[in-house]
C-alpha cells in the first residue's frame, strides 16, 4: 500500500494554533484602535500598555507550534512510502533517490510521541524512527500513522517508545533510546522486586502540597471557593495517601507504607482489581490504582490500594490469581 503526505490530517492538527494566532491578531487590531490616555495616572497607563501587550504573549506560547508544523512539512511534503510484506520502499517526489528498508535489516523502531497525550497544540503530532543497517528514516504521522504502520509492516519486537514534551524532529529524541524490558514475574527470585509505581512517591509529594497551596490562595476568593478546593484536595490527598510500595518475591507480597511492613502468602490474596477512574491521578505515569485484597490466616480482610508500574496489572493477574 502507498502512503503519501495528507494535507488535511495535516491543517486539523494545525487548526487550534491558527485559532490562536486569528484571535491574538484579532486582540492586537482591537487595542491599537483605542489610544492611550498619556495625561491618565502612572498605574492606568501601566495597565492599557499590560493590556496591549499580553496579546503579543500568544506569538511566543505559540512558537513550539510552529517549528512542529514546518519541521513536519519539511519531512512530509514529498515523501511517498509503499509498504510491502518484506520491505518498505521510500522515495521523494522532489528527487529521484529510493530507499529500500527489508524486514530482516531493521534493528529497532523508535516511536516519538507526545508526553501530554491530549494536548490541544501537539496531542496529533507523532513519527516513527526506523534503524537499519545504514540509514535512520523518519516516518512522520502526516504520511503514516503508527497503527497503519504496524497493521500492515506487522508485529515489530524492537519498538521503543520516546515522550518529549512535544516531539521535535531531533535527534535527541531518539538516539540512544535502548528498549526498556518488559515488566515480567517469569524469573521471580527470592530478591524482592517492586512492583508499584517507580516515581509515585516524589509525585504525591508533589500534588498534595500543589493542592494545598491552591487551597490556601482559594481562601482569598471566598468561602465557597476555599470549601471545594478543600474537598478537592482531602479527597485527591486520601487517595493518593492509601498508595503503598509493594514488593514480590518468588512466594510472598511485601507491603510498605511508610516504616511499616507485612509480608503476605499468595494463598491469602482474595481479590484483584483495578479501579480505572484513578488512572488520572498518575498522569499516565503508570496504570490504574489496583485494590488487593487479602484475607490473612485469622480470617481478618485488608484492603490494599497501589499504583502499579505500567503493564503490570494482567501478569499479578495471572500470578497472584486466588488459589
């Protein structure tokens, strides 16, 4: 199948910086046409000249969007790619040069992608970096999409993935990326190996006193303000506080929540569950919270609350599944 740049994928994706930049334009026209009253107070002046400026402000929040947009261009514009079972042919339409990629030459993929995924400016900008043999070749969304990609070339082994804040045709963005295992209990040992999330503990660290200082600033806005930021933030502080570090081993589950700790047999694990609303809270840095019950020898029940590394839920699925 061939693919070719698509113009309209392309002018949606761009769409939202053009709103922006029609309305900051639009904002400029407006406030020229009203004059400034120089023989007015130093404070009023200072805010008619704030008023005519912030504006401006539009041009430079609106920059990434347009290196993406030419950096995109530049690499879509003329490129065609016919996709076979065993190789990838790609060409220009500007030259006369062919590169062929075989299957059996390709040594990873790298997927750059975003890392807010529903970013209004860059969520629809993405590309796929293929090394072979010799040559790296950059596959932009305005010609392939990753799905297409693998839905036609066919399952790929070597895929790395890459989240910058926005994804930058740069080389830093996929050099030197090596593939990060696969979270796998195949080879449990007796050495505990962590199983919640890496980063979750700087991360609550981070929300509840984010929260708590937008809290207090809600005081000055009023009662009704301050009485919901509250609510926001005991409940979002609750949930994130039930968070414990979970550990395995080849035969047992370690839980930690601060300085305690308690270690549980497979066979006193009752229930595992995920609850899918929490994954908003981890910034898709791992996968939903997961609720563990377990039920000890003395019939006592304990629920415990985690959020898991990512990919994690279906293998404690599979491995800690009640007996």
């Amino acid at each position: 199948m061939q693919f070719r740049f698509n113009k309209i994928s392309f002018g949606l994706a761009n769409l939202p910086a053009l709103v922006l930049l029609g309305f900051a334009l639009w904002l400029i026209f407006i406030t020229i046409k009203v004059p400034i009253d120089f023989h007015s107070d130093v404070v009023s002046i200072g805010l008619e000249l704030t008023c005519r400026l912030l504006p401006t402000l539009f041009f430079f929040f609106l920059i990434p969007s347009y290196i993406l947009a030419r950096q995109y261009f530049m690499h879509s514009s003329h490129m065609i790619v016919d996709m076979k079972d065993d190789y990838i042919e790609i060409s220009r339409t500007n030259t006369k040069q062919k590169h062929i990629i075989k299957k059996s030459d390709i040594q990873k993929i790298v997927s750059v992608e975003p890392t807010i995924k529903n970013h209004r400016l860059f969520s629809e900008f993405s590309y796929l970096v293929v090394f072979d043999k010799e040559n790296t070749t950059i596959l932009p969304c305005f010609v392939v999409t990753k799905d297409d990609f693998f839905n036609l070339f066919g399952k790929y082994d070597n895929l790395i993935e890459s989240y910058p804040y926005t994804p930058y045709i740069k080389p830093k963005n996929y050099v030197g990326i090596k593939k990060i295992p696969d979270f796998g209990l195949s080879k449990l040992s007796d050495i505990p190996i962590k199983i919640s999330g890496q980063s979750f503990e700087l991360l609550r660290i981070l929300v509840i006193c984010g929260l708590a200082f937008y809290t207090f600033t809600a005081f000055s806005f009023g009662q009704t303000w301050f009485i919901v930021s509250l609510a926001i933030t005991l409940i979002v502080s609750l949930l994130l506080l039930l968070h414990k570090r979970v550990f395995i081993t080849n035969n047992k589950l370690i839980i930690r929540h601060f300085r305690r700790e308690n270690s549980y047999s497979y066979k006193e694990i009752n229930s595992l569950t995920e609850i899918q609303w929490t994954r908003i809270l981890t910034l898709n840095l791992s996968d939903p919270m997961i609720k563990l019950q377990i039920i000890d020898f003395n019939g006592i029940s304990k629920n415990i609350f985690f959020f898991p590394r990512k990919k994690t839920f279906e293998e404690l699925k599979n491995k800690l599944q009640p007996r």
